[in-house]
C-alpha cells in the first residue's frame, strides 16, 4: 500500500504519533473535523466556480437568443453540440 510518497511504515510511524498526541478518544473527532473542512472546502470551491460560470453562460446564451431571433443558426456544430449536451458531473 502506498499513498503516493509516503509508504506502510511511515504511514503507521504518523499513526503511532498522533494517537500518542491525541488519544485515542479524540482521533475520531479529529478525524470528523477534517472531513467537516474538506467538504466545506469543495463546496465553496464549487460555489466559486459556479459564480465564475454562470455570468459567461448567461452572456453565451444571451448572444445565441439574439442570434436565433434574428434568423441566424449557432455558429458552428460545435457550439450547437455545446447547447444540446449537459455539463459533466465533478467528482469534487
């Protein structure tokens, strides 16, 4: 098992340390509060990207409507193949 540089033993020497620091009743805890971090983290990163995003494709559609109301197609397939298809799923 290896988690990218770090390997078994010095995986278990940093294991050994923090439950001699800590307890082992408060591992747990600690355990909980970085989960509790890590999902805020992604959500504002998330949240970030999502008011990065929707001003451009609010401009992007707004531009495509005024195209189509003045009898003009989307540019190129490209672009139509962009309107019809759904933004992927993150993983984050």
């Amino acid at each position: 098992m290896n988690f990218g540089n770090i390997g078994f033993m010095e995986l278990m020497v940093i294991l050994v340390i923090v439950l001699v620091l800590f307890g082992a009743r408060r591992v747990p805890e600690i355990g909980a509060s970085i989960g509790k971090g890590i999902r805020e983290f992604k959500r504002n990163i998330n949240e970030a990207d999502q008011q990065i995003r929707e001003p451009i494709r609010d401009a992007l559609n707004d531009s495509r409507s005024s195209d189509r109301l003045a009898g003009g197609e989307p540019g190129t397939r490209q672009e139509a193949d962009e309107v019809a298809r759904p933004e992927p799923k993150r993983l984050m």
